[in-house]
C-alpha cells in the first residue's frame, strides 16, 4: 500500500499556506511517499523549487520523491469574464501530466492571470478546453462546482459537470475529490456525508476517486502558526470573533495511516493517489533558450560575434591589434564560443549600442563582466582589464558552463526606454520582469506576531531592540548573544508568547514585489516557459517564478539597472555645454587628474559617487588617494567585514611604512605590491593559486567560491593540491601554509576587483566635474534629487558651506531644474510648489521668446492665464521668484490679493480666446485691461526674516535664501558635535548624546497608559531627524513649532528608520552674540613659521572653502604675539583641514 498527498498549499499560496516546500519534501521521503504535488491557489511559483527540492533530498536520503507540478484553480462558468459584478468562483485542481501537460498549464494559468484577472486569477471552460491535454483535474474541494451542486442538492448538475470537466482531459484523467478533515458544508453536512455523495456523483459519470488532505501547514502542531499568518494577511487578531480561520487543526501533512482512518470508508480513493501520481512525469528543461539575435545576411552568431570583437580591438588598440591583447581575446572567443554563448555578448552590445545612441549614459562596467577583453571591446564594459589586473576567468570560467552574468547600470530616468527597445526588437511577449518574493526577518516576525496577538505596539517594540539590527540575524542568533533578551524570554511569559510565535512564522514568504532590475528576454513567448502574472502594483506583466530559478530554466536574464550617478553625469555635462560651450563625454574623462584627487583628500565628496559619507572621509584622511589605484582599492576596503575584521587598519599601516611590507616571497610582489601586501581582491588570491600552485585559472575560481562561501570539503581537496603544487614550485611548505591560512582569513572580506574598478572609474567622473565646474556638478546632483527633501537639505547645505551657494528661484533666471549660474546654483522652478513641468516650460519658452519679465503685471500679462492661478503666483512669490523685478515679496502678494490682477487676467484670456485680441487690446489702458502698475503698494514693506523664510519652506520643503539656523551655527556647533545629516548617514546607536536644532511637525497622541507622549522633526542646516518624546507633560513648553532646543537623548538606528528618543530638553535663547561667524584660531610658534610653509597653508586654506574666517596668531620668542584675519573663508569642522595643518606645523600648533 500507499499513499500520495496530490493537493496542497506551501507558503506561495501567501499568507494562507505555511509550508516550506524542501521541508515538505523531506517529510514526504520520512513518510516513505512515492510522490507529492504543490498546488498553490492560482500560482505556480513554486514549482523549480519543488524539483530542485526533490533532487535535494534525494541526495540526502537517498529516497526518491517524483514532483508533481499543479495549481488548484479559481474556475468561473461566466464566459464572458465580466469586470462589473464581483465573480462568482470555484476551485478546480489541476496536475501536468507530462510535458505538454506542463506548458498547457504554464498556458492557462498565465491567460488566467495576465487577461482574466478579476479579484483572482479566472479560468474558465473553454480555457480548460483549449489547454486540457496532458493535464489531470480534480473537482478539489468543498469550495468546487461539484461539492457546491451536491450542497445545493443538485445531484444531477453535478453529475453533468462532472462529464462537461471530464471532456476537458484526456480519457480517465479526470477525478472526483474526496476530503475528510471533521468540517461541514454551508447546508450543513458533514465531509462524510458529502463523500458518498460525491462517489455516487463519480459512478454516475463513469470517473474514479481520490483522496486529498488539502494541506496547508506541514504538522499538526504548526495549526496555530499558520493561523497567526491568515491573521496577518487579513489585517486581524487571533481575538477577532468575526474573521477568516480555518475550523480546525487537521489541514497538515498526514501520514498515510492518518489518511486511510480518515477516509476508510473510501480505500480506493487511496489507492487512486498512487495511480496519478505514476500517470505524471515531467522532466524541466534546463538547456539554455537564448533569443535569436537577429544578424546581417550570411553571417553566423559565431562569425558575426568574431567580427564584432575584432572591429572593437582594432577600435581600441589600433591597427594591428598589440600581441597580448589579440592572444587575450582570442582566448576568451574560444570559451565563450565553446559554452554557446556568443548571442549573448552580441544581445548585450546591442542595447548599449542602442542606448548610447539614443544618448542614454550607460555605466563603465559592474561586477565580474569587467574582466573580459571581449566585454571592452564589444563597448559592453569601459574599463581595459589588461593594464588594471583583471581577470576574465572570475567572469567565465573554462571549467564551468553557467549563463554569464552581464549587469548594465543605466541613466534611472532612462532605464525604461531600453527595456521598451528590447520589447521592440524581441516582441513584448518575449520580454518579462521578474517576481520577488520578501521574506519575514527576525523583527517584523515579532511586531507582526506582537500585533496579531493583540499586543500593545511597545511590547513588540522593545522584543525588536533587543533583537538588535546585525543584517540576516535571525531570533535564535539574537537569542545566544543577547543576555538580555534571554533573560525576557525566559522569565516574561508574554515575551515567550511573541517569540515563540515570531519563530514559527520566520522565513516564511510575506508578500511579493518586482525585481528592481532583472529583466528576460526569451526566445518564444515567456508563457512556453514560465507562468507569468500581473505586478498586483504597476501592472506590468512579470515571472511567478523568481529570478533565483529563471536561469536554471535556460531563460537569459539580465539586470537593467538604473544608476543616478549616470543621470547626474548627463545633466552635469548638458549644464557645462550650455554654460560655456565645452562639450565633455563622461567617457573621455580621465582617471589621473589631480585636481580630482586633490577634491577628494579635501573630504568634500558630497555627490561624489560611491565615496560620500562620513568613513570615506576619514579613509582618505589617513590615506589620501593620489592614483587610481587608490580609489579601486578603497572601494573594495570601505565596507563592514574589512572595517570590522582590522583589514583596513593593516592596510593603511602598510602603505604607509612601505619597508614594513612583505610579500611572502618576492615572486609574489607583482601580485601583491598595488595592495601593500595585502590581500584585498579574490583576484589576487587565484592569482596566487595560479603562480606559486601551478593551478589553472578555472580551479583558481573554484577556490575562490569556496574560500569565499566556508565549503571546507573543497578547501581541505584544494589545499592539499596548493601545498604540492607551491612545493613542486620551488616555494617553501610553511610560506604555502601561511598564505593559505592568510587567503582563508581574508576570502571572507576581499572583493571583486572589476567591480571595485569599473566603480572607480564612476568615482573619478564625478569628482572631475566637481573639482572643474561645481557650480555645474552641484545643480545635477541637486536636480536628480528633486522631491527628496532630505538630500536637498543636505546637499544644499554642502553647496552652501563649499562657495556654491543655492539661491532663490527666480523667473527671469531659473530652469525647471536647478541651474548653475555666475556666484552659485539657481533654485529649479520645479521645486516650487504648485509649479509644475508645464508652467515651468511655458514660463522658460515666454521668457526666451520675448525676453525677461519686467514685473509680475508683465508677466501674468504675457503668460496664457490657463497655466497659473492664484495659488501658482502665491508660491512664485513667496519662494522668492519675482524678487529680481524690484518689488519686495509683501508687496507682491499686495497685488494678488488687493488688486483686479488676476480678474483682469482671466477677462484678457477670455477674450483671446474668443479671438477679440485686436484694437481693443492694443490701444486699451491699464485701468481698462486691469493691469495697473502703478497701483500704491506699502512703501518698500517686507515681511520679517523668520516670516519670510517660513514661506520658503512652506512652499519649497526646504529654506533656500537661508536656514533661520545659519547664523548659529558656530554655537550650535559648540554644543553639540552631531548635525542631523551626520545622523542620517549613523548605524550605530548613540546611548546618550545631545542634540540642537530647530523643532517642527510637532504631533501629540495618547498612549496606553493614558499619558501624552510627542513626535516631531528636528532640524538643522544639514538635514532632519525624527524625534520621539515620552515626557510630553514634562517638556510641552519647549516642543513647539520652531523652538531652537538641545535634547539629551539617544539615537537609534533601526528598521523603522533613524531616530532620537529624547528624554530630555531645553529651549535655547540665541541672541545677536551668538550670531556672530564663526572661526578657525591658528596659533603657530615663528620659528615654525617660514615662507613656504605659508605658502603650503595658504594652498590647504583654499582647498577647504566654507563660510568661516581664519585668525592666524603667531607667536614670537620674546612673548609677543601678532594676530592676522587671512584673507579667506574655510570650513572650520573640517577635521581633514585640522589633521593637514597639525602635520604642516607639528603638534605645537594650537587650532580652536
């Protein structure tokens, strides 16, 4: 005897099935079943998994267990799929068979989802006519049309649509389904009593019987797990009377003896399991499906792939081709023509031809792809892997046969139109984005479990602090290494409640979203090969299956990634063009240019790219890059393990004692001399492997993934061979062995050097522009952070401190972006609120056609009245856009509000529109027309400073003209050595730390305890933070709207963002005193002073611009003192400005 489970539900089924299918699996092989399907509710998303299980398993076990592949269905009998009245559905279960049964259903479900989508996924009869063959159905259960007739006491319907589905399939291949888990229909029978009615339902109509359990959860005891996961998915509690459940525990994976009780008045529907089960065999094709590339006449993917690479050698190199380089290429053609792959280098070159011709930025390189010659010179990849050290077998190795994986970064603001292209060149229904699928970490199991288990928010809360923020920790880890949250766990019986719940739901699937990048292209319609669905958010068509399993389907995926930095290039050097005339190719840059690096060891990296932030600074500081080498190799230290592990320290040492470094023997130096000796790429240790073991550059990859990824069995293989190898080369035992142990070490942290690379080649970029034309540079970044108030806070705060100051918008000056001018960056029309796309176009077009606007009466004459309103010139207004027509921002708004302006407007465009513009128009008067300019407004009256600048950033988001803080800033900085764009940048928990800045968005609640608790922002000139005060009662005086305070408390950087829990606080009163600009004091002993080193800090000075003076005190051997104002202006909380001055004079000079 025995049994197959045919109908069951894993956690694709979201939030209503718990089962982990490898899980399932294994379960099956304990049980000794031959056999088990996945049916998921209208989805097929696990099916790769379910085979790639199977075969898991079976190398575990031993045991083998066939996959069956299937989905239950939702059916409708309406044909004509209406979208205006909820649908009537029902479950249908449905199996492939064989193969063609397996396309059949990757068919139906695909139509069901893709075109038939109404509330769920329909299929309907002339569906299952269509695609019936090789498939096996089943009438599911007591929510299928069958059991439904039969609970409606219509015996003879069900008979008839018993025979109608049968007519669908194949002879014999449609069953009638029996379940039994102690439930009762909506008319009230029990399963039992429903089961005979449906096996007399299955004589009548000549079919057979089968037994299912239509599982949900794996075990009995897992019942209340996935109750806590309906609960989620419905918004409810477990308390909630009134929701969705299941009745009982009995909807997991029985044994076959616990089916057999359950159903032992029906032992042939038992049987009948082990029938279909052999019935289905399906085989997934593996073999690569790349699309047709389409080629010139008479040529061959292999020939026209060879013509292609060499057409880019000679472009590159010159004619004839250099020796090294030729021999290089012609290596990796024959790989890549070996594995079957030139399509896929010509697919690639040419939607970045295409890209680049339509002037889309396409990225340098990214990732392992930058190690192929064939890659630089098909124009896939911009950086030459020869003189940089590359390697072409970390990208393909002649030892594996594994789709390549070409990533391309390209304008964010562009990336769109590609995939458009591609749709164009291989039909829309060959071109797919792809599914992914999130998965409940650690914290949001508990506050998800906390909430279904009706728990008040903070208790969860707290349970998730303890938890910490390690990424990839999970609640047993947190449990071993957190004394504290054991000790709740133990001694807390609600804490264990949360956790226990938190545990049994972890790694399950919560939800699914579109992949950020991934993109297929197929060579027949992705539906052949792939169920595909709607994104449930955009609408576009994407995979069920997730792209962790497309390539295993032979199916090319590639990742279009959108790169801001590529918009910012663009922007920066159409800026430049339009500026001055000079034409720059983000591609001729160079990557040597002092002024670059010297940009860079200012730690003025703001918009720079990949090197922004805090830890960069303070790398370049200690280690100041001054070749391209440095920024590769920065790229590659600058990250948690080598920061962590004492990597960087070590590195630093080295480069800076360069008689201290060793080689281990100088055979090696080459490999290892641009690092310092130390190990910093996985390049450099299968180099190592290659030179001193003799391996071959495929077992040097293979080392390097196992090293990279602990799989000790293949290190213990391979370091046996190393040993031998560096022996039989002339290279002592113990130097071998202390290399490996140094790989080993450093594998777990070293880095890809061609991405690390192709990175830094997008670094150089950036910081070239910014070092020759920052006004330019500045107005791109800002421009692509438009609507990001945060980054504008920040970065015109940088612009401002660096002698780019942003200024107001301005109609005679603005684009719709942020445009640089003479003295600094013009606020976009954009950014104002209520100033759309199309008002700022139309303002621009005005103004060049017929020239600046001479006031506001000028400009609402000129503009057509349809593209502003009263709204539109208020915010013009109060953002400051009219400032340069002579009239102050209150007396402007005098004239919208006390004035016919705009109903003289709205009664000219009236008559424009009825074409009465004629004679009227040109001799009418100011009084007729309603524009007077010479209406009395108060006599060079403005608003105060606090009341104009509160309008700024009512209507902008942000202060433009200047932050109510600036002044104080010196003082603010006294008391308190975090400014909020450092903060938002921080990870690290600051326990007790004082705050300043001005507070806002102040907002007041009660919580459980009755007591008032607030939330609000506080700001500075660098950015925002968001705050939370439980003491509310305690400090209500200070937490108002535009309070200058400082508040001790600790930040908190968690999954809910970045925090200040304030537990205490104080108003500041700040006078015209601490108004005063803030300084640099330098005092320096003479003897220390001479002429050049006067000269060597006038350089520093100026490399460091800011907004503070510099009073230099020099101090003579008799005990005078001279004191000088220098001429310049610096950022005195430059930290890298202070360590330069300190190693020009020594440590004898004091700096305040």
């Amino acid at each position: 005897m025995a049994f197959v489970h045919l109908h069951n539900h894993t956690e694709y089924s979201l939030l209503d099935g718990l089962t982990h299918i490898k899980d399932m699996v294994r379960r099956a092989a304990e049980l000794d079943m031959p056999a088990v399907a996945v049916t998921d509710h209208g989805v097929m998303s696990g099916m790769v998994e379910l085979s790639d299980a199977c075969d898991a398993v079976e190398k575990e076990t031993g045991k083998r267990v066939k996959p069956i592949f299937g989905c239950e269905v939702y059916f409708t009998p309406d044909e004509s799929l209406r979208k205006d009245v909820k649908p009537k559905l029902y479950h249908l279960l449905l199996l492939a068979k064989n193969n063609e049964g397996y396309h059949n259903l990757l068919k139906l479900v695909s139509e069901s989802h893709v075109d038939n989508f109404y509330y769920k996924p329909r299929t309907t009869f002339s569906m299952l006519q269509k695609y019936g063959r090789g498939i096996i159905g089943s009438s599911a259960c007591i929510a299928g049309v069958i059991p439904k007739l039969l609970d409606e006491r219509r015996f003879d319907d069900a008979v008839e649509w018993a025979r109608k589905f049968a007519s669908c399939f194949d002879e014999g291949d449609f069953y009638i389904e029996l379940q039994n888990q102690g439930i009762r229909t909506d008319a009230g029978f029990t399963q039992t009593e429903l089961n005979h009615e449906l096996t007399r339902v299955a004589k009548a109509a000549g079919l057979k019987t089968i037994a299912t359990n239509d599982f949900h959860y794996l075990l009995k005891e897992d019942a209340e797990a996935q109750d806590i996961m309906l609960c989620i998915g419905t918004g409810s509690t477990v308390n909630q009377t009134n929701r969705m459940k299941f009745e009982n525990d009995q909807f997991y994976m029985k044994t076959e003896e616990e089916m057999r009780e359950a159903m032992k008045d029906f032992p042939e529907a038992c049987d009948n399991t082990v029938e279909v089960a052999a019935k289905c065999d399906v085989t997934l094709e593996r073999e690569p499906i790349l699309p047709k590339f389409p080629l010139p006449e008479g040529e061959t993917e292999e020939s026209w792939f060879r013509k292609r690479v060499q057409e880019g050698l000679e472009k590159r190199y010159g004619t004839p081709v250099p020796e090294r380089e030729q021999k290089q290429a012609d290596y990796e053609m024959g790989i890549i023509i070996q594995q079957g792959f030139p399509a896929y280098f010509l697919i690639v070159q040419e939607y970045i031809e295409w890209a680049r011709s339509q002037g889309i930025g396409v990225g340098p390189g990214r990732g392992s792809a930058a190690g192929a010659i064939v890659a630089y010179a098909m124009g896939i990849t911009d950086l030459d892997p020869m003189p940089n050290g590359l390697m072409f077998e970390r990208f393909l190795s002649p030892e594996r046969v594994e789709m390549p994986d070409i990533d391309v970064d390209f304008e964010q603001g562009r990336r769109e139109e590609v995939i458009n292209h591609i749709k164009d060149v291989y039909g829309e229904d060959h071109v797919s984005q792809v599914i992914t699928f999130g998965t409940l970490q650690a914290k949001n199991a508990v506050r998800d479990s906390a909430r279904v288990l009706d728990y008040p928010y903070g208790v969860g809360d707290r349970i998730c602090k303890m938890i910490g923020d390690e990424l990839g920790i999970t609640i047993d880890k947190a449990l071993d290494t957190n004394p504290d949250l054991k000790k709740a766990y133990d001694t807390e019986e609600d804490v264990k409640r949360i956790i226990d719940a938190a545990k049994s739901i972890e790694g399950h699937v919560r939800g699914e979203g579109v992949h950020a990048c991934a993109t297929i292209i197929c060579r027949d319609p992705m539906s052949d090969h792939v169920p595909m669905k709607r994104d449930t958010k955009g609408g576009g068509i994407i995979t069920q299956y997730d792209g962790h399993y497309t390539p295993d389907l032979g199916l090319l995926k590639m990742d279009f990634l959108g790169l801001r930095t590529l918009d910012v290039l663009s922007i920066a050097c159409r800026n430049i063009e339009e500026r001055t005339g000079t034409k720059i190719v983000p591609e001729e840059i160079p990557t040597d240019d002092e002024k670059a690096f010297r940009l860079m060891q200012s730690g003025n990296m703001d918009g720079l790219f990949q090197v922004e932030g805090a830890l960069y600074v303070s790398l370049f500081k200690r280690l100041p890059p001054k070749q391209f080498s440095d920024v590769v190799a920065s790229i590659a230290l600058n990250r948690p393990g080598p920061l962590e592990s004492g990597m960087v320290e070590d590195y630093i040492k080295a480069a800076k004692n360069p008689a201290a470094v060793h080689y281990y023997d100088d055979r090696l130096r080459p490999i290892l001399e641009e690092t310092h000796g130390t190990m910093v790429y996985q390049e450099q240790i299968m180099q190592i492997s290659m030179a001193m073991s003799g391996f071959s550059a495929g077992k040097s990859d293979k080392l390097r993934k196992a090293m990279g990824k602990k799989k000790l069995d293949i290190m213990r293989q391979l370091q046996a061979d190393w040993d031998e190898g560096a022996v039989a080369n002339g290279y002592p035992l113990e130097i071998a062995q202390q290399i490996w142990a140094d790989a080993e070490k450093f594998a777990k942290y070293a880095f890809n050097k061609s991405h690390s690379a192709a990175y830094a080649i997008l670094v150089m970029r950036t910081a070239y522009l910014k070092a020759h034309y920052p006004n330019d540079f500045m107005a791109a970044v800002l421009t692509s952070y438009m609507g990001n108030t945060d980054r504008l806070i920040r970065y015109i705060a940088s612009c401002n401190k660096n002698g780019t100051p942003v200024l107001p918008p301005d109609i005679n000056a603005s684009r719709a972006e942020f445009t640089p001018v003479e003295g600094g960056i013009r606020f976009g029309l954009v950014g104002v609120r209520g100033v759309g796309k199309n008002v700022a176009d139309e303002i621009i077009a005005e103004r060049e056609a017929n020239g600046p606007f001479t006031s506001l009466h000028d400009f609402v004459n000129r503009l057509d009245a349809k593209c502003y309103n009263r709204k539109t010139l208020e915010a013009l207004i109060k953002g400051g856009a009219f400032d340069s027509t002579g009239y102050t921002r209150k007396q402007l708004m005098y004239f919208v509000e006390e004035t016919p302006l705009l109903e003289g407007a709205a009664k000219r465009q009236k008559d424009r529109d009825a074409g009465q513009v004629s004679m009227f128009d040109m001799f009418a008067d100011d009084a007729d027309s309603g524009f007077q300019e010479d209406v009395p407004a108060p006599d060079g009256v403005e608003w105060d400073k606090r009341t104009k600048l509160a309008y700024e950033k009512e209507i902008m988001k942000i202060y433009v003209s200047e932050h109510p803080l600036a002044p104080f800033e010196g003082t603010l900085r006294r008391m308190s050595r975090y400014d909020m764009g450092m903060l938002s940048e921080q990870t690290k928990e600051i326990k007790n730390g004082v705050f300043v800045g001005m507070i806002s968005n102040v907002a007041t609640k009660l919580t459980k305890r009755g007591t008032k608790m607030a939330t609000f922002t506080l700001e500075d000139t660098t950015g925002s933070i968001e705050c939370i005060c439980f003491k509310y009662d305690d400090f209500a005086e200070v937490i108002q709207e535009d309070v200058i305070a400082k508040i001790k408390g600790k930040f908190e950087s968690g999954d809910r963002g970045n925090q200040i829990m304030a537990f205490e606080l104080e108003a500041l009163e700040l006078d015209e005193e601490d108004a005063r600009p803030s300084h640099l004091e330098l005092r320096v002993p003479s003897r220390s002073f001479d002429q050049n080193r006067s000269a060597h800090l006038s350089r520093i000075l100026n490399s460091y611009p800011g907004r503070d003076g510099v009073v230099l005190f020099v101090q003579q051997a008799d005990g005078r003192r001279f004191r000088a104002e220098l001429p310049v202006s610096v950022d005195a909380q430059s930290t890298v400005l202070k360590a330069e001055i300190r190693d020009l004079f020594g440590p004898e000079a004091m700096i305040a």
